[in-house]
C-alpha cells in the first residue's frame, strides 16, 4: 500500500510537470514561439517546428530518469528523508527545464533577427473595446456558496462538538497514520477556518484577474482572437471557482470524518483522489484550448499583411514582462498557460510581498499553535 | 469595436485613437449611450501609457462625441451626437483647405476630389444602413 501511495505521489507531480513543460511550445498561442513573437503564418516553419521538438524530447529524456531515482529515492531511503527526495528531485527538473528552454529561447530569437520576418508588415496592438461585455467569467454569485459552506463548516462544528473525538488529528503520513494530533479544544476550529479563507481570499483573487488581465487581441484574425480568449477565459473562471470550492468543503469535512468512518486511510485517499482530479483537469483545459483559446478550431481566415505589435523587448528570457509603458498589471503568460504580472508595476511587488507575508505568516503561526 | 493601434505609423497614438472612435460612432459599430473602457483599462489593454488615452478622451469629450461620468465611466454621447456646430465648420474648414490647395496646384479636378469625399461618405452610410 505505501508503495503505491508513493507512485501515486509521483505519477500526480513528476508526470504532471514534465509532461506540461513538454507540451508548452505546443499551447502558445500561434504567433509566438518559445517566448519569442513571430508571425502567424511561421507558426509552422520547419526550423522553429525542430528547436520545439527538440526541447520537447530534450525534456522527457531528463524527465524519465530524474522522476525514476526520486521513485527510487522515496521507496528506499529512510523514512525522514524520503520528502527531500521529491523536494530534490522537482528543484531538478524546475533547473534543468529552465535550461532548456533558454536555449530554445535563444535559437528561437536568433532565427527570426536572421530571417526578418516582419518586413513589410504592419505591427499592430489591437484590443476589443465591448470584450469585458460579453462572457467572460462564470458569475461572482458562486462565491456565496463559500460563504454558506464556511458557515457550515462553524455551525456543524459548534453542534457536533461534544460528539467529536477527543483528540482531533490535523493532519496524517503518507501511510494513513496521524501525523499531528491536538486535545479537543473550540479554540481548533480556527485552524480549517483559516485555510478556508485562505484558499477563498485565493480565488476570488484568480478570479479578479482573469477578469481584469490584458484584453490581447491578434491582429492577424481578431474577430477568432475576441472568441477564443472569451472562452479561455470563461472555462478558467469555472475551473478556478468550482476547484477551489471543492477545497473548501474538503477542508471542512477533515474535521467531521473521524464521525463517519473509523478508517484514517480515507483520509489520505481524498486528498490525493482530488488533488488528481484538479491536475488532470488542469492538463485536459490546457490541452484542449491552449494558450488564450490558440488550440480551439474555428473559421476566419488570417490575414497576412497584419502582425502583433513586436514587444520582444519587453519580455526578458522571452517569460518576464518587464513594460514601464504599460500601465496593465496582468498580461498573458507567452510560455505557459494563464496570467504573469508586469513587473514594471510597482503594485506587482506589493502583491508579491504580500503574498510571501501570508505564506510566512501561515508557517509561523501552524509552527506556534500546534508545535 | 476593434480598437488597433499602430505604434510606428506617423499619426500620434492619441490621434489614432480619437480618429477610430469617431469613426465607429460613424459606422454605427459604437451606438449612443455605448460603455468605453476606463482609461485604465483601454491603456493596458494596449500597452500604452495612460496620458495618451486621457487626451484622446479629452478631446472626444470636448467634441462631444462622448461622456465622462465619475461614476458612470465613459459612455459615447447619446444620439443625435454632437452635430455640426459653427466651431466645428471653422475647424473643417482651416483643415480642408491645404488638402484643397495641394489637389488644386497638383492639377486635380474639382470633380475628382468631391469623388473621394463621396466614396467615403457611400461607405459609412452603407454601414450605417446594415
């Protein structure tokens, strides 16, 4: 049994990642190819088709033996050390895809000064005035159902107290045994509470910004470009909301299965069953409507005088949008799927340092209350 | 309405800007009474800085052809829109007459140059119809 939990730990992150990384080049948008902008009508050209599959395959050859050791790792080494192995193992992989893909990056950006392919072309910025009008977001009322399943979370707790073991488990190993325990006290309702607001405050703020980012429209084909980035944006809003709800209500019910069953492997079970479940919808949303709606078919046809306005040079490595022109915060990631930040905004690093200070403020205060 | 900005063409930005609005108000693509992005929004959108929409606003608001309410936003003017008021006649004038001049010393004929003005009024009202 610890055996297999400890593929399914790897197989739901190593896989995941590589195979993701792997298949980036391949989700961009049309006119841009690995962090570097170009013209749609090259998005098939046979060079920058070989610079992508050779990042691609350079990426599964490491992948395949760096997520073999950390299999080895975590079945065979001691029990303490076993969660360094797959720390060690991610921080790997994270360096070594980096690598690639800069070299990617770099053929890339070499060919299209060699080529010029932009001569004679009219670069344009084109954006959609009435786009926030249409659908672009499931509606904000979703969220009351947090709301209501927070207040459950409280009143049940409340009602059901006196039933509740003695002793309440906050979290279990990766075999189903409880990891740290705590003597009953009301005073825990307010660890499952606060990773409930937690994980609101969270999406609500996802939420926000597929709303708020970049309307980018391709100049190329326009028209295609407002639908594919509505739908984009309408399926990430309905993932983000109904995925983070999930969570809520599994963080609320952490206390309460103690009531329903005796098993504690179930509590291991959950978690992971649904942490699979949100990857591979991640991986399914990605893999069938690419970056910003690029993999979705539809008819327009493209028009070749017309190309995105060249911002290579605002893009550091082709993945870090650095535009003190810009006043826009969230922009479209160009490797990747989802949303990256202008880091010429000094509201930017406010959102960061606000973001690490909850982090912080999260691990000091677990480590103060339960030791 | 697309809104496409060309960053290298000789026309200013803020210009190019004001130009596209008044002429989705004329094709009917913007109606009276039509929400416009923020200049917040409008400017990130495009990637260019925010003074640059701020004075296109400004001057379709002294145009009249839209409206800028602190809370409301930005709104295009309701129909009949702004008409063509004495000062606007003034203004046309002063423009059209080097345009004139030059057709006239290139030796273009009178007639030649009501046929530009014809074709681009034909295809506006064509839209307008639709």
């Amino acid at each position: 049994m610890e055996n297999i939990i400890t593929i399914i730990i790897i197989m739901s992150t190593m896989v995941p990642l590589y195979l993701i990384f792997a298949f980036f080049p391949y989700l961009t948008r049309r006119n841009i190819c690995m962090g570097v902008s170009i013209p749609e009508d090259k998005f098939a050209d046979p060079r920058l088709k070989a610079i992508k599959k050779t990042y691609m395959v350079s990426l599964l050859v490491t992948g395949a033996p760096v997520t073999g050791l950390a299999t080895a790792g975590m079945l065979l080494l001691p029990q303490d050390l076993r969660s360094y192995a797959l720390g060690a193992a991610i921080l790997i992989s994270i360096g070594s895809i980096f690598l690639y893909y800069v070299r990617a990056y770099k053929k890339t950006r070499a060919l299209k000064q060699k080529e010029k392919w932009s001569a004679g072309k009219t670069e344009l910025a084109v954006t959609e005035t009435a786009f926030r009008k249409g659908k672009i977001k499931v509606s904000p009322l979703w969220f009351i159902l947090y709301g209501l399943v927070i207040a459950c979370t409280l009143i049940s707790f409340f009602a059901l107290y006196d039933s509740l073991p003695g002793t309440i488990v906050l979290n279990y190993d990766s075999l189903g045994n409880p990891g740290t325990a705590v003597p009953k006290s009301p005073a825990i309702i307010l660890f499952p509470l606060s990773v409930q607001l937690l994980i609101t405050l969270l999406m609500v703020f996802v939420y926000l910004v597929i709303g708020k980012a970049k309307v980018q429209i391709d100049a190329g084909n326009p028209e295609a470009s407002v639908t594919r980035n509505r739908i984009f944006r309408y399926a990430w809003s309905a993932y983000t909301v109904f995925m983070g709800l999930g969570m809520v209500i599994l963080f609320g019910a952490i206390l309460f299965l103690p009531l329903l069953t005796g098993d504690s492997m179930i509590m291991i079970a959950v978690p992971l069953a649904y942490t699979i479940i949100s990857v591979v919808g991640a991986v399914v949303l990605s893999l069938v409507l690419g970056q910003s709606g690029s993999r979705l078919k539809l008819k327009g046809k493209t028009a070749g005088k017309e190309i995105n306005r060249d911002d290579d040079r605002y893009w550091k490595l082709g993945s870090f949008y650095y535009n003190p022109e810009d006043p826009a915060l969230f922009v479209e990631k160009r490797f990747g799927i989802g949303y990256t930040s202008n880091f010429a905004r000094p509201f930017t690093w406010v959102l960061m340092a606000l973001l690490l200070l909850l982090i912080a403020g999260a691990i000091i205060a677990s480590v103060f209350a339960f030791g | 309405m697309l809104i496409k900005i060309d960053f290298k063409a000789d026309t200013p930005l803020y210009e190019q800007l004001r130009l596209q609005i008044i002429e989705g108000i004329a094709r009917g693509l913007l109606k009276g009474g039509d929400d416009l992005p923020s200049v917040r929004q409008l400017a990130g959108d495009l990637g260019i800085n925010l003074h640059t929409v701020n004075k296109a606003y400004g001057l379709l608001k002294a145009g009249g052809f839209i409206q800028v309410h602190r809370q409301k936003g930005v709104m295009v003017s309701p129909a009949p829109g702004p008409g063509s008021t004495k000062a606007y006649l003034t203004l046309l004038k002063k423009q059209l007459r080097p345009l004139a001049v030059e057709a006239y010393c290139r030796g273009m004929q009178k007639q030649e140059l009501h046929s530009i003005i014809d074709a681009v009024f034909k295809s506006l009202q064509k839209n307008t119809e639709e």
